[in-house]
C-alpha cells in the first residue's frame, strides 16, 4: 500500500468541519468532496451527477438538499431557467 507521502498529483481539501459533522450523511459527505475535486468552471446537474453515479436522481437531490441547508452549497438560478452550484 502506498502511504500520502508518497502519492503524486492533484489533490483536494476538503474543511475538517464538514467531514466531522455529525448532522450530515455519508452520502452529502462524499457528494461535497466529489464536487470539491471538480474544476470551478465545472457545471453540475442533479441529473448529470445522477448519471454518474448508482445513487439515482433523488438520493443525489436529497444529499444536494441536506449540503444546502447546512451552508455548505448555494445554488443560483440564472433568469434563463439554468443554475450553477457553489461550494462553500
């Protein structure tokens, strides 16, 4: 097994406090550190993350709800009907 020293490449940080949370799921948890490990300009979709994994669209829509009433992400609606989400 390698240990984190010695892995290469990018990594993501992800705030202890989110981690230790108590009030969040697992799921919301591991939905916030995939998102965190995704480029800014990146645009996510309830269904596009739904595709991506076995969860389905309202397991991923239920973690997305609990990370916004927590503070964690923030959701704008655009006037054209489109969103983007932001971690906090």
């Amino acid at each position: 097994m390698i240990t984190f020293s010695a892995l290469k490449g990018s990594y993501t940080k992800i705030p202890n406090e989110l981690l230790n949370d108590p009030t969040l799921s697992w799921k919301a948890k591991g939905l916030f550190c995939f998102m965190a490990s995704k480029p800014d300009t990146y645009n996510f979709t309830i269904r596009s993350l739904a595709a991506q994994f076995i969860d389905g669209y309202y397991a991923i829509e239920k973690a997305l709800n609990e990370l916004k009433s927590r503070g964690w992400v923030n959701y704008i609606r655009h006037p054209n009907g489109t969103g983007k989400y932001f971690l906090h």
